[in-house]
C-alpha cells in the first residue's frame, strides 16, 4: 500500500491504468466497472474494441523516421497504474538531442510519443488527456526521458490532435491516480449524484434509480435503448 506522495507502489498495488479516465469521467462509474466489476457492452463498446484489436493487430513498423510499435505494456510505479498504450511512436531525433533514448538495433536517438484511439469525437471532459497523460508517464519511468506531447487519434474525425503534457495536466494525473487508490483500498463505490454527465455515461441505466413512474410503455422502452446507445457512442 502506498500513496502517491513522492515515494512507489509496488507491483501488486497496480491498478488499471484505463480506471483514470473512468475516475475522470465520474468517480461513482469509476465505483461500479473496477469494485463492482459492472460494464455494458452495446453495439458502440464493441466497435470501440474492434478498432483497438485493428490497431493491435497491425505490425510495428518504419516509415518518415518514426518507428511505431503497437500494443505496448506500461506500468508506473509513481502512479500505480499498469496497462497497454495502443501505440507508442518513436521518432527520430538529432544524435546530440539528449531528450532521445536509445532502441535496441537502431542507430541514433529516439523520442517516445504515445498515441490513443479513440472510436468517437473530441469531448469537454479530460479523461482521454489523463489516460494519455498516464501513458507518457509510464514511458518517461520506463526510458527516464522527458516526454513532452503525446496524440490523441479520433476515428469519428479522422485526426490526430496532439496533447501537450503540461505541469497542469500531469497534477491532474496524478491527483486522479490518487483518487483512484483511495477509493479501491476503501472499497466503497461513491454514491449516485446525478450530474449532467449522466446524459453521456453508458452505466446511466444500470446506475440510477429506476423511475417512480409507472411501467414504461413499449415505445418509451424503446426510446430509451436508443437514447442509451447515442449516449455511449458520445461518451467513447
Ligand atoms: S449515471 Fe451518472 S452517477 Fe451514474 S455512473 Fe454514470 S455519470 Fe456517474
């Protein structure tokens, strides 16, 4: 057991790195996948899988001076976090840059870059920068180099957006990371506060209480399945 104030975690206390961008999203959601192991896969989660499996199956590969590798493991020890980025770029670097790290059977100097897909659109939230934030960490501990920006790749855009890794956004990392231990050692899911972000969450039906109202009729029903999976299709 650990906390995150300036000393490790040690490999058992790891937890999911994806659990940040849950704990960013909406701490009670973060509660229901990773204590009450609670997740509903639709139509919109499946297709996000799918693009990952894409992205996983796709060989490493050299093209323009940057080296890509797929489906790499990271784990922080600063953080307490483990899990895959989709994609960690390198790119080639000035022989004297010492911001580079060396690879093994390449010549020259190496600048790590993570990049996250993502099935939907850019959102208001920052949970997709936290968790791309937590993977430039991880590298930073792994390769002890700075890693400065990091790419956020939306399919519904079709662009890569780069994320720059500012003090800011590393404290928010880590605070989030924080958050999350606390909550698992106490293993106690938050309370339900409904909030505007319960129009966007995916877990809304299995979360909130159930209506006071009388039974909803066959349309409403309806109306509601297809409101939830517009729901997840935003929130992805
Ligand atoms: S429905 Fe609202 S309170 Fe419940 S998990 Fe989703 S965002 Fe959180």
């Amino acid at each position: 057991m650990n906390t995150l104030a300036g000393s490790m975690f040690d490999e058992d206390d790891l937890l999911p790195l994806s659990a940040l961008q849950h704990m960013v999203f909406c701490e009670r959601q973060a509660g229901l996948i990773h204590l009450e192991q609670t997740w509903a896969d639709n139509a919109y989660t499946v297709e996000g899988d799918h693009l990952h499996r894409i992205v996983d199956g796709m060989s490493s590969d050299l093209r323009s001076d940057v080296l890509t590798r797929r489906g790499v493991t990271l784990k922080s020890f600063r953080l307490g976090v483990i899990g895959r980025a989709d994609v960690v770029e390198f790119h080639s670097v000035d022989r004297v840059d010492s911001e580079g790290v060396c690879l093994p059977g390449r010549t020259g100097r190496w600048r790590p870059v993570p990049v996250e897909y993502k099935r939907g659109r850019p959102k208001a939230h920052r949970a997709d920068e936290v968790q791309l934030c937590a993977q430039a960490m991880c590298l930073e501990e792994a390769f002890a180099v700075a890693v400065g920006t990091g790419v956020l790749f939306y399919g519904r855009t079709r662009r890569r957006s780069e994320v720059i890794l500012s003090a800011e956004l590393r404290a928010l990392t880590e605070r989030t990371a924080e958050r999350l231990h606390t909550m698992m050692r106490s293993g106690r899911t938050p309370v339900c506060a409904r909030t505007e972000q319960c129009d966007r969450c995916s877990l809304e039906p299995v979360c909130l209480p159930p209506s006071k109202s009388s039974k909803p009729s066959v349309r409403a029903y309806l109306d509601g399945v297809l409101s939830w999976s517009i729901k997840v299709e935003d929130q992805e």
